[in-house]
C-alpha cells in the first residue's frame, strides 16, 4: 500500500521556522518526483515546491521561493520543506504529494494526509 | 504564468444527472499536463483524470475528461451520492479555483 506521511506542522510566530518531513512506503520512491501542495481552508490547492527523482532538479512556487527549501534522501525515503520567515499567508494544510513520473510537476497520484502549518502571533 | 478559469462555480444537480465542468486555460496548452481532482470534506485531493483525457485506475468510468487548445471538460455520467464534492482542474504549478457539485 501506498503511504505517505507527513509530519513537523505546529503553531509558529511570524518570521520564524519549521521544518516539514514526508515519508513514503509502499514504492519506489527512487521512480518518482515529489512535491509539497498546501491548503487553506476552503481555498483551492496551492503548489509549494517540488523535486525530481534525482534529488536535483527542483523548483518553487514565486509565493515561497527564497523562504522555503525542499530536499529529499530516497536513501531514507523522505521528502522535507525547510520553511523560514514564515507569514500569515502560510497558514494550511501541507500535503506530501507523488507525482505520476520522475519529474516533480506531473499530475499528483498520491497524497498524504497533510500536516498543519499556523503563523500567528 | 496560465491561468486556469472553472465554470460553474457551484453545480446544482440531482443524483442520476450528468454534469459537465469547464476548465479554460489563458494560454493554449498541451493536454498531456492537464489533470482533474476530486475533493470530498476532510480529504485530501483525488486525481481522477491526468493528461486531458486518461481516467485513473480505480475511478468508475462515469467520469471522462476531454478537450484541447484552452477548453476542457470534465463530464459525470450520472451523478452517484458520492460524487457531490469539489472539483479541481490543474497544470502544473496551478489549481484552478474549483467547481462545486451540491445537491439540488
């Protein structure tokens, strides 16, 4: 079965940083590009950042870049987000998400359950 | 950056209609990279359809997707209970701002 499990959500002050973990069971993680899609309550999905299967090839949505870094080590299958000068507007859910191929930014087959990021003061 | 424009809004149908959702892109695109998602309460996002017109495994065949050029869709052949939820069309890097099936 195909898993995806994120952790490392809490409450953080404006301007501070957390650090996100995602952890894949149940495939070849070295096949498959991942990504990070958060969510507001009742707002559409929001692409964050995602990485290619070769742990190399990456990119950032233009709301997050410079702020946030994504990595992952197939090695421990795992799929971090790095998030600094955290804002309001970063408030949501943060789904793990696996893409249908090798690259990142392929439709998204499989999600987590999401772990939830608050910036409030 | 593609601006992905969903209509209707909201979709007020009965159980055992069909439904067709719009998705309009502000540039012409390939449909390989255009993906639609299901969204019930309290879950996470389901794809059902990736590349314009290819239906997931498992997704009944009830739901087809089509289209080219800036105009796709996303048709329920008839409406189960469990299909009221929200739908998202999506490229990469974008979401569109979703339809809304409720019952009538």
């Amino acid at each position: 079965e195909v898993k995806l499990v994120e952790s490392g959500g809490g409450v953080i002050r404006p301007g501070g940083s957390l650090r996100l973990s995602c952890v894949a069971s149940g495939f070849n993680v070295d096949d498959y590009g991942l990504s990070w899609v958060r969510q507001s309550p009742g707002k559409r999905p929001e692409w964050v950042a995602g990485v290619g299967w070769n742990e190399i090839s990456m990119n950032y949505a233009a709301s997050v870049r410079g702020r946030f870094t994504v990595s992952r080590s197939n090695v421990k299958r795992s799929l971090y987000l790095r998030m600094t000068s955290l804002k309001a507007e970063d408030t949501a859910l943060y789904y793990c998400v696996r893409a249908q191929g090798r690259d990142y930014d392929l439709a998204f087959d499989q999600w987590g359950q999401g772990t939830m990021v608050i910036v409030s003061s | 950056d593609i601006v992905l424009t969903q209509s209707p809004g909201t979709l007020s149908l009965s159980p055992g209609e069909r439904a067709t959702l719009s998705c309009k892109t502000s540039e012409t695109i390939s449909g390989k990279y255009l993906a639609w998602y299901q969204q019930k309460p309290g879950q996470a996002p389901r794809l059902l359809i990736s590349g314009a017109s290819n239906r997931v495994t498992g997704i009944p065949h009830r739901f087809s997707g089509g289209g080219s050029g800036t105009d796709f869709t996303l048709t329920i052949g008839r409406l189960e209970p469990e299909d009221f939820a929200v739908y998202y069309c999506q490229l990469p890097g974008t979401f569109g701002r979703g339809t809304k099936i409720e019952v009538k």
